[in-house]
C-alpha cells in the first residue's frame, strides 16, 4: 500500500472561481431629488424660442397683449439680459454753437446691439425694428388703435446713426417719428432744414438761421455753415 501523499491545490477550474458576485445594494432615488434631465436648461429654453414660428399678422392684427409686453419691456429700457436697448444723445454730432437754437436740445435715442426688438406671445415669435415698434406704439397711445396701412416711420431728425437711411440702425425716439408714405419719406431725407444765412454787404445783415423746411410737421434737420452756399442774391 502506498503512503498518503499531500493533494495537489484545486485546479484553475475550481467552482469557487465561478461565484457569481454579490449584487450591490441600490437605493430607490429620494422623491425631492430630480434627475437632471427632468430640469429645463436654458439651451432648452432658447432652444424653444428659437423654434417657435414667427407671427406674420400686419401690427393692427395684434392681441393687445403684445404690445403691452413689447411697452412693459420698453418702458425699462433693458431687455431680458439686463442690456439696454437704446442711448440718448445729441441728435447731432456738430459742436453745440454750430447748431440752430430750435433744435439744440434734441436728442436721438440709437439702438444698442441689434436693432430689432423680439418677445413670444402664445407659442408665437413677435418680431419687428425698435424704431417701429416705439412708433406704433406711440400711435396706440395716441389713437388707440394701430393704423391699417403699411406706412413707414418718417425720421424728421438727421438719424445721426444711419445718416444715408440705409442703414439697419434708426433713431427710436418716437417724437422723432411720423406715419408717412414712402415717397415723402425719402423727401424728408434730401431736406435742407434750418440753414444759415451769411452777410452780403449793402443786401442782408445775414448771421442767422432760417427755417427752409416745407415738411409738416416740420423736419428736425439743419445745413451745416460750411457744407453749401446759402447767399441771398
């Protein structure tokens, strides 16, 4: 008989490898607690600004209620950024003492950033120009409706912001603004205004300045001293 012999180590297919592991212990997820993607991010939200189709209704169509959140977000004058919308300043870049006394004190309100001004209203994207929207409602204010015509926002100022008128930015100063047809819009433009008229000796003492404009209401413009010839023959 042959001696006992020490057996050899379990082989590397021993059923102790092949324990299945412990499951871990999962705890349910606390009702207070909300998972990240239940939150709505501000990408979501642009997201749904961005995808909301732009009304194409003419201004006189409008709830009312759009123009009372298009005049509660003007009235502040910061958008939903904190970011104002327009500047006051000097309706003219000349010095003070080179400006007609009528029009010394007029001031231009030009548009910060992007000239257009937007809100969503039930799902739908109401967009139109800053110096539109001030006008309209001015008109609102005024008439208490919003006219049906397709006019445009005659500037009676310079518009020292877009001095050729075709430019994307506009005065807004609403008292800066009239309901005219295109054609006497573009009159307005090529309006002389207030000019000076210089000394001729033995005819006129000149040395003043003289209301050239025919528009009604009258244009907010003048004619620089040195930029033409205004002499009385």
């Amino acid at each position: 008989m042959l001696p006992f012999a020490t057996p050899p180590p379990s082989p590397p297919w021993s059923p102790l490898l092949f324990e299945a592991p412990s499951s871990p212990t999962v705890e349910p997820p606390s009702s207070s607690t909300k998972r990240k993607e239940d939150t709505p991010s501000s990408s979501s939200k642009k997201m749904q600004k961005k995808n909301s189709p732009r009304n194409t209704d003419p201004p006189h169509m409008w709830p009312d209620a759009v123009f009372e959140m298009f005049a509660e977000r003007l009235a502040t004058n910061r958008s939903s950024k904190g970011e104002a919308y327009f500047i006051e300043k000097s309706a003219f870049e000349a010095d003070i003492a080179d400006v007609p006394p009528a029009l010394q004190h007029e001031r231009c309100h030009n548009p910060v950033g992007c000239n257009f001004i937007t809100l969503c209203y039930e799902k739908q994207e109401y967009k139109r120009p800053l110096h539109r929207i001030r006008f309209l409602l001015k008109i609102k204010n005024t008439n208490g409706v919003v006219p049906t015509k397709e006019n445009q926002a005659s500037h009676l100022c310079m518009d020292s912001e877009n001095t050729d008128g075709k430019g994307a930015k506009h005065c807004c100063n609403p008292d800066h603004l009239v309901d005219e047809d295109d054609a006497t819009n573009k009159l307005r433009q090529r309006c002389a205004g207030w000019i000076w008229i210089h000394p001729i000796p033995g005819i006129t003492e000149g040395g003043f300045w003289y209301p050239s404009c025919t528009h009604q209401p009258a244009c907010l413009r003048f004619t620089p001293k040195s930029c033409v010839p205004t002499l009385l023959k």
